[in-house]
C-alpha cells in the first residue's frame, strides 16, 4: 500500500487513504522512478494530515457544507480512528477501527439521540474495521478472521470472550481490512481484497464470500472485486450494492473508483482485466474483452477511496433522499489535486444509479483534509452518522426542514 507500510498511515479504502493499492503492486512493479512519486505523495498528504489531525472536529464543523434544512453536530469524539459503524440493540452502535485495534459500543440509553457512554468492547485486535450484529452477537472482522460475540448487549461494560467464526482467511495487509455485513438471505458477506496494486489473482482474492452466521456453508458470491469496504442491500429488491476502489498508478483521472449492482451470485467486475466502463488494463488486460465484465452502476471520482455506503431508509430527511444511496468518500492519497474527504448522494431512478452530487463537503480545505469520513448509518429518527477515522470522532446529520 502505501506511506511506509501496508497498512497506511491513514489506511482507507486503499492504503494511506483509501485509495489503498497504489503502494503495494507499483512498488513491486511500477519501478523505482513510480515508487519514488508514490512515497513523496505520501509524505505530503501524511504531513498535511498530521498538521491538521489536532484539529478540533466542533470547531471545524462550520466548514461543512449541507443543502438548506440539514445541519450537521458531532455526536462523538471519543472513538479514536472511528470507520465501520453497525446498528445493534436498540440505543447502540458498534464501531470498528483499523490502526487503533479496537472495537467500540457507542450508547444511547434513553433515545434522545445524545451519546451517554462509549465502551471500549476489543482492544490489541488486527485491523478490525468490519462490524456487524445478528441475534444478539457481535460479529468482528480481522484481516485474517472473523471473531463473535455473544449476547454483548447484557454485557458491553464486561465483554466476553470472542469465539472465533473463521479462523482462515488470507492474511495480506494489503487491501486486507475489512467491511462486512448481513444479508437479507440471513447470511454473512465477507470481502477479501486484492493483495496487490494490479496484479492477476485467484480465489478467494479480489472477491466478495458470503457464509452462514457459523462461517459454514462459504462460498463466493462475486468476483473480480479489487477492494470493497462498503456495501449494502436495496431496501425494496433486496439486491447488492457496493462500492469499489480502482487500481492506482494509471494517472490522476484513470481508472474511475464504481459503484457496482450485484443482482445475483455469480458476476465479475472486472478486476484485474478492466476498470469502469472499458479500461483495460496495461498489465493485466492481455486479450480480455471489457464487454464480458459487468459494468460498474456508476462511475464515481478516481482516486476518491469511495468506501462506506447505505441505502436512507429513514423518514426524516425529505422523500427525494427516501432509497437513495449515500457514500462516504475517504480521500485521494496520491492524487496530484486531492479529491474525496465528503459523503456524495446517489440518486437512483427506476432501479438505474442517473446521479451523483454532495450531500455533506468541506473536511479538505484546498490541499489539506481536516476530516476523511469512513461510514455512514442511519438511525432510528431518520438522522444519519458519519464517522471520521483521522478526527476520531462520528457525526449526526439531521434534517430540520
């Protein structure tokens, strides 16, 4: 990945931000002359970071541009390198972090919307960005494994201990956090990244899995995923939707980061052969044709590490945002004009991805991000959270009208 390690420094969707990969594959195949550009990028963006990481998240807030009748308020700071965020028992979300190692319960007692406490439920974990919770348990992923914990709602001040559910996943750091979730099939999708910037790879890489609550049963749903760290299921149809990070070292407009629609097991979205619509690729392409891939949705900005995504299913906000998808950018990292570090709204029309807009921008400020949302989700009132794993901290949008 990139910035030193492959774990970046600030690890999103790809590496250092989540434009993940363009460390990895182009030091080992890009040749010096590109590792070199790669790191000095990474320097840069990791010093511009690093000067604006002490910010204050409430005093940066009016920086934050929403449409007329939203406002935005941090609900907390207290969850150092906040990324995936997953609803639990009522009152409280699960939060997963990458560098920190740790595994958060953010809790409202009464339902008034205001964080009461914050418990700190794994601490020393590897990487464990991916949260998800099903019938009382806690589900975990690390790079390699996915761990459970059962009947965490009685007992978030003194957890218990995990029980491991898969025990064998590959174990690369590169592209190797990840985002995880349940199906309305009652299964357990589980992406496992490309361990590389580009390169050619076979099963379970570049790939989504999905798996009974148990880790039985495991199969692959889609392939030719490079590296997907958000996803989410049609509210109506039920059919899956995710975003994807494209390859690095292609330039700054080429290849686009997608938006991709599952509708069945079985699809391949092109990676490593072809990128968006008909990129092919110059070191994996060979005679491929790109017309046998599946196209992505829609097309969204290269290098923007496009990562954490849902469906609103809420009623607050005005019914043109009611089944819409919201996406949480994480940040351009070797970009020569950074993009990203804002949370977009797609508009879908008839079933068909038509539009992509901002919903919520201005954590960068010319060159230098102050904030890189990571997730977003929805709460019982309609509000949605957006957390923010260079702040440490999550955020409450709502709709005033």
């Amino acid at each position: 990945m990139a910035c030193g390690s492959r774990q970046s420094v600030l690890e999103g969707g790809r590496r250092l931000s989540p434009r993940g990969g363009a460390g990895g594959a182009e030091e080992r195949r890009g040749g010096a002359a590109g590792a070199a550009r790669a790191l000095l990028r990474c320097a840069a963006l990791a010093a511009a970071v690093a000067g604006s990481a002490a910010a204050q998240p409430a005093r940066e807030l009016d920086k934050i541009a929403l449409s007329p009748g939203f406002s935005i308020e941090v609900w907390t700071d207290e969850v150092t390198g906040a990324r995936s965020l997953a609803r639990g028992p009522e009152g409280v979300i699960f939060v997963g972090t990458m560098r920190a190692g740790k595994v958060y319960a953010v809790v409202d007692r009464d339902g008034d919307q205001a964080v009461d406490a914050v418990h700190t439920i794994a601490e020393g974990l590897d990487v464990p960005n991916g949260v998800a919770y099903r019938d009382g348990a806690l589900y975990v992923a690390e790079i390699g494994r996915v761990l459970r914990w059962d009947g965490i709602a009685e007992r978030l001040e003194r957890p218990p201990q995990p029980t491991v559910v898969v025990g064998d996943l590959p174990t690369d750091k590169h592209h190797g956090w990840k985002f995880i979730a349940f199906g309305p099939d009652g299964l357990l999708y589980v992406p496992v990244g490309a361990p590389c910037n580009i390169c050619a790879v076979a099963d379970p890489y570049a790939a989504i899995l999905r798996m009974r609550p148990d880790g039985s049963g495991r199969e692959v749903f889609a392939r030719g995923v490079r590296n997907t760290v958000g996803f989410d299921w049609h509210p109506e149809t039920g059919e899956l939707w995710f975003t994807d990070n494209g390859r690095d070292m292609l330039g700054d407009d080429v290849p686009p980061d997608e938006l991709n629609h599952a509708p069945k097991a079985g699809l391949h979205f092109g990676y490593p052969h072809c990128h968006g619509d008909d990129v092919v690729d110059p070191e994996q392409g060979g005679t491929v044709k790109c017309t046998a891939q599946t196209k992505p949705a829609l097309k969204l900005a290269p290098h923007a590490a496009a990562i954490g995504m849902r469906f609103y299913t809420g009623q607050q906000f005005p019914a043109e945002y009611r089944g819409q998808i919201l996406i949480a950018e994480h940040g351009s990292w070797n970009r020569s004009v950074p993009v990203g570090y804002r949370v977009m709204r797609v508009v879908l029309d008839g079933g068909r991805a038509v539009s992509y807009q901002p919903f919520a921008e201005g954590w960068l400020q010319g060159r230098r991000p102050w904030g890189r949302p990571a997730d977003v989700e929805i709460l019982d009132d309609g509000s949605i959270l957006v957390s923010d794993d260079l702040q440490g901290a999550i955020y409450r949008v709502r709709y005033h009208g």
